[in-house]
C-alpha cells in the first residue's frame, strides 16, 4: 500500500507533450464496452501525432472489471515505469482503480525527473489514481477518457490538448453562489470515488484545496449522505472553495419524495462560508472540460468563475 504520502505544498506538472510522444493506454476500471468510441478517442490522439500503445489485455473482462486486479495492476506499473512512455491515457470508468491502489506504491526514480512526472489523464473512477498520484507530488489531468473524447465538442478537446502540450487554458464559467473570491490548490474528482478514499491512506490533505466535485446516477438522497459524511469528516472545514460540475442523471426515482439534487447541493454546502460555484462544465454527460489537479486556481464565488493560474 501506498507509503509515500507527503501531501506536498506544490506539485510538478509533468513536461509538455509533444507530437511523437509515446503514450500508453490502460484500463484499471471497468471491462471495456465501447469499442467504437474507445477506437475514436484513440485516433483523435493518434491524429494529433502521438504514438498510442494498447496493451494485450485491453479487452479482458473479470465480472465487471477490465480483468483481475493483478492484470489491472500490471497494466499501470508498465506504463508507469516505462522511461519511453509520456503519458497514460485510460480507457474508461467505472469501478476498479480504488482495487489496484490496494497494493500499489508509485515507484519513484531519484535518477529520472521526467519519468517520475508523466501524464496520468481520466475521469471519474479514474478519480482514486490521479488522487493518489496528487498526495506525491505529481499533477494529472481530470479530463476525458478515451471512450468518451470523441463525443467532447471541439472546444473541450482542445482543452486537452492545450494542457498537455504546455499552452494556457481559458476560465470555466457557472453559477456563483456568493463568498467572496479564494486561491487554493485544485483538487477535481468524482464525489462518489472521492468519498469513498476519506479515512484511508490515499486521503489527501483538503488544507487550502479548492474541491471541484460531480457525479453521476446518484439519487438525491445519495448525494445528500456523501456530502454529509463529508461535513461530518471534517474535511470541509479546510477547504477555501467548491466548484461544482455535473450532476448527471441524478433525478429522484418518480412518485416517491425527494429533495432535487440541486436543492441537495444547496443545503448541505451553502452554508459553509466559503465561495461555491455551480453548473460548471465538466464531469459526466456534458462538455468536460479538462481540469489539472494539483496546480493552483481561483474560484469566484461572486462571479461564478474557476480560473486556473498558468
């Protein structure tokens, strides 16, 4: 299990990519079931003039996993201890990486920078590694996986790459629920998968963090007993801000009485004192744009604005 915890006060953006750059592709998720858009999110890459590696085992299944968690685990420690590999693209969501980190230490090479800073870009289940990779030291990228690039606007894509290749990229705007304006460190993840990393060794430290939280499929009621655990934690108390993405899909069920995911939101955050902005654009089954973790952001709880500082 993870020993390296340092919950450093800055992180090292890996060096900018470049075309011929190679980059290796992993599912340490659920079993791969998008194989037309898992395609188009590699050529958009491939497009751009990256070398993609897939590995063997891309289409192997264990229940509802991409294979064992010994496979799974593999797959990262390949790519990531390959000194000719830039970046790892991962191929999904779902479940499974919190499985891989049972028995994971990011190998550290005191001899090689680059190799211990390279790209780590996902979403969603992918929240557990880039979370992980934040308590060393190293930034990722909370971004699209590859079965969902291609279904990204033009816009959001170029975000990406935009990031990645060491260019600025614009604000995000949304709803601003007052508070005032606060710069912390970024700290973007799935509220579900992030949740669930409170009281073990991969929780970070949330001092001067500035949360950006979404999810998906959750009921109201559900999203209300995350977010209480996370009051309840103590964790909210530490953070400067809250940026809230998508709550996709997270109608109460009908005929049955419920709060909305909204009124939800509302409630369990609105009275904590620190600036909250909502309907930002990233997360699930909207434009998501690419945010990093681990550098530092301004959040506007006046204006509804998350600036991340170049």
């Amino acid at each position: 299990m993870q020993s390296q915890i340092q919950n450093p006060a800055s992180h090292v953006v890996p060096p900018p990519l470049k075309p011929g750059d190679r980059l290796r592709v992993i599912a340490p998720s659920g079993a791969l079931r998008e194989f037309e858009a898992f395609q188009r999110g590699v050529e958009i890459w491939r497009s751009h003039g990256y070398e993609i590696e897939i590995p063997a085992q891309i289409n192997d299944k264990w229940g509802y996993l991409a294979g064992k968690d010994e496979s799974r685990r593999y797959q990262l420690a390949e790519a990531w201890n390959d000194p000719n590999c830039r970046g790892i693209l991962c191929v999904r969501g779902g479940y499974g990486s919190t499985r891989v980190l049972e028995d994971w230490n990011w190998q550290i090479n005191t001899s090689s920078e680059s190799q211990n800073s390279k790209w780590l870009i996902g979403f969603s289940d992918i929240t557990a590694l880039l979370w992980s990779l934040y308590n060393i030291g190293i930034s990722g990228v909370h971004a699209p996986v590859l079965t969902t690039l291609a279904a990204e606007p033009d816009w959001s894509v170029q975000r990406l790459f935009d990031w990645v290749e060491g260019r600025s990229i614009p604000p995000l705007h949304g709803c601003g629920w007052s508070g005032g304006v606060v710069s912390g460190t970024l700290l973007p993840g799935n509220l579900t998968v992030a949740t669930h990393l409170l009281n073990t060794p991969f929780q970070p430290s949330f001092d001067d963090v500035i949360l950006a939280l979404e999810d998906v499929t959750e009921a109201p009621y559900r999203i209300d007993r995350l977010l209480t655990q996370w009051r309840m934690s103590g964790v909210l108390q530490k953070v400067r801000g809250i940026a809230l993405g998508s709550f996709s899909r997270c109608e109460a069920p009908p005929d049955i009485p419920s709060f909305s995911v909204e009124e939800v939101l509302r409630d369990r955050l609105g009275d904590l004192g620190i600036p909250v902005v909502s309907d930002l654009s990233f997360g699930h089954d909207t434009c998501n744009a690419a945010l990093p973790v681990g550098v530092k952001a301004t959040l506007n709880g006046e204006q509804g604005i998350l600036e991340i500082a170049q």
